[in-house]
C-alpha cells in the first residue's frame, strides 16, 4: 500500500514494521493519538483497513522500548475528573500495555501519518550529564590518589585498581550511550 508523501515520493507502509518511527506534530481533527510530539515508538505491525473505497491503513506502534525517554516529552492533555488537562498519556490510566494504533489513510496526500521513521534514537542530555560526571570523578579519584603520595608516577597511577574500576564504569556507560544511538 503507497501513499505519495508531500514531496512526491511515494510511502511504503508494510516496510515500516519493525523500525522505531518519532511522532510529529498533529491536528487532532487528522488523528485521536496518544503520543505527542517527539515521542517515539517502534512500528510492531501494519494491517490493511480499507473498507470500501476508503484506502487505509492500521499501524500497531509500541512505546515500551522508550518509556523514559518519552516520559519527559509528554504534555498534560488529558482531562480529570473535573474537566482540566492537567494529566499526561501515562499519569491517565490509559497507558497500559504501551501500545497504540493508528490509521491511516493511504489514498491522499492530506493525511500524512503521524510520525517519520528515523534511523537512530536520540540520546538524552541527561544521559550525556551522566557519563561526563562519571568520567569526572573517575578523573577527580586520579587526582586525588597523586596528591596524596606524590612517589608514584602517573604511570602507575593509571594502573591503579580503583582508578581503573571507576574509569572502566565510565567508560561502559558511555559506550552503552554510544550504542543506544545506533540502535534500531
């Protein structure tokens, strides 16, 4: 099943299984969803919905691999018991199994789906703060060490155990980042 995109360039859905996609913007007249902005999900599968000369298409999107990451992306549009929007899709109860479906229509250029496949997942500040504190007192302990017996050279300061320790959990934090960004 194609769809032209706003550029000509024709939409394989069926090809979106499988890869993590990023929500963009939407109206909520094109689609009732419960990610906003920015959130991503990974497409789990993709079914034909058409009904008569209605063309679409149901795709299943799974957001458990990115719970953390989404957390922080969420808004509060859902409504209490009172009528305000003060709840996001996590705090509402309507997140359950972390899954949502979408369709789409396929036989127009007015409705895009709601998201774009990407080929690597963002990787947070907080993460990156992370790995440099580490990093920082792995450096902090080397320091430290030299100060208190100046005999030993450098050298052999970096052979240390307990240096090496913590430098080695810095050093696997930022590699894990590292893969994380590569992976889809």
């Amino acid at each position: 099943m194609e769809q032209m995109d706003k550029n000509g360039k024709g939409l394989d859905y069926y090809s979106l299984k499988g890869k993590v996609v990023q929500f963009t913007p939407v109206s909520e007249v094109e689609y009732e969803i419960y990610a906003d902005e920015g959130m991503l999900a990974r497409v789990v599968d993709v079914q034909d919905d058409s009904h008569g000369s209605d063309k679409m298409v149901k795709i299943t999107v799974d957001f458990n691999d990115f719970f953390d990451y989404n957390k922080r992306l969420q808004k509060p549009n859902f409504y209490d018991n009172d009528g305000n929007a003060n709840q996001t899709w996590y705090e509402s109860g309507l997140y359950k199994n972390g899954l949502d479906t979408i369709i789409c229509m396929t036989d127009t250029t007015q409705h895009l789906p709601p998201f774009v496949p990407i080929d690597h997942v963002p990787i947070t500040v907080d993460e990156c703060l992370d790995v440099l504190k580490m990093i920082h007192e792995a450096g902090n302990y080397l320091m430290i060490a030299c100060e208190k017996d100046r005999t030993l050279p450098l050298e052999e300061r970096w052979h240390d155990p307990e240096f090496q320790k913590s430098f080695s959990e810095a050093d696997k934090k930022a590699r894990g980042l590292l893969a994380k960004a590569k992976r889809i």
